[in-house]
C-alpha cells in the first residue's frame, strides 16, 4: 500500500499535484476526513482559479470600458473642434434682413448680382443718440449702402434701402446705380421700388 495519496487539481498554468500522506502503519485515515479535506481543497482551489478569472475579466471589461470613453471623448472633441469652425457665426436680425434683402434683390433682378460678388460687410448701428423709440442700421461693401430702419417694437416691420453706385470698369466710365427699397417683416422680404440705371 503507498505511502501517500496524489491529487491532480486545475490550476492557471495547467495541472498542480497535490500529495496526502497516509498513515505509515499500514492503515488508512477515516476516509470521510480525506474526503472532506480533499473537497475543501479543491473547492478552494476552484473558487481561488474563479475569482482570480472573474477579476480578470472584470478588469479587461473596465479597461474596455474606459478605451471606449477616450476613444469617444477624443473624437467628440475633434468633431466638435471641426464642425465649430466651419460654422458660421449667428448673425443679429439687423444682419438677417441686410441678408435676406440682398437675396431677394439677387434673385428678382438678376441684373444686380454682377455687384454682389464677395460682399464683406462693415457697419452696424448708426441711430443717433437723442433718437427714441427706432433704430437705424448701416451696412457698407463694395459701392452698396444698405440702411435699415424700424421702429423698437415688438416683431417690427424693418423699412430696408439698398443703394449702390460706383463707376463702370473699362475704357468707357459709365456709372451704375441700383436704388432698392422693400420692408422685411416676420422673414418675408417686400419690395416698393427699383431703380436700375446705367
């Protein structure tokens, strides 16, 4: 009879052999107390390979987890950064109706887009101080000269003038002038009169 019992248990590099001796007499020890010796023995082995598995697995799922934050966050931001600056910045509704005017006028006398090429503006508000109760705007470009003007109200009804002058290019100086003049109110553009002249 040996001397000693071996055991295999699952570990995480394979197999561990486990030896239990017996009695040197011959004899064998209650076989209830091995067995519970063993059972604990490879119960805690089992919970011990377990838990060292299950927090293994908890920590790739939080690093996981925590890649895909950056990674977002870092996207996101450069999205942000992108779109951000391509975005033009919001105009005033002194500026929306200068715009929305300007538009009209393009579309319903073709003959004046040949002035608005590259329209940067500059200008804003010019109401003279002792001035109550309405508000005048100027905005200036490239021989344009739009005036708004509107009473300070509530959803005004805004009185715009689109003027422009300047000298023709070429041998020949014959000077063009457009007067334009309509009301914006609520987005919708009206216009009174037009003059074109060369």
């Amino acid at each position: 009879m040996p001397n000693s019992v071996i055991f295999a248990l699952p570990s995480e590099q394979g197999l561990q052999v486990i030896g239990l001796k017996r009695c040197t007499k011959g004899r064998v020890l209650c076989t209830k107390k091995w067995d519970n010796l063993f059972q604990s023995i490879v119960l805690y082995r089992i919970l011990a390979i377990t838990r060292s598995r299950w927090k293994m697995l908890v920590h790739r799922k939080l690093s996981a987890a925590l890649t895909f934050i950056v990674v977002v966050a870092i996207v996101g931001g450069i999205s942000w950064a992108l779109i951000s600056s391509n975005v033009p910045p919001e105009l005033s509704i002194q500026e929306q109706v200068r715009d929305d005017a300007m538009a009209y006028l393009r579309s319903s006398h073709p003959e004046t887009g040949q002035f608005m090429n590259n329209l940067v503006w500059t200008g804003g508000r010019t109401t003279p101080q002792d001035i109550l109760g309405a508000e005048t705007y100027t905005y200036l470009s490239q021989g344009w000269n739009v005036t708004i003007h509107y009473p300070v109200i509530a959803n005004p009804t805004y009185a715009i003038t689109a003027d422009y002058s300047a000298a023709s290019t070429g041998g020949v100086s014959i000077p063009y002038r457009v007067i334009w003049q309509g009301t914006w109110e609520n987005g919708n553009v009206t216009e009174t009169s037009y003059t074109f002249a060369q």
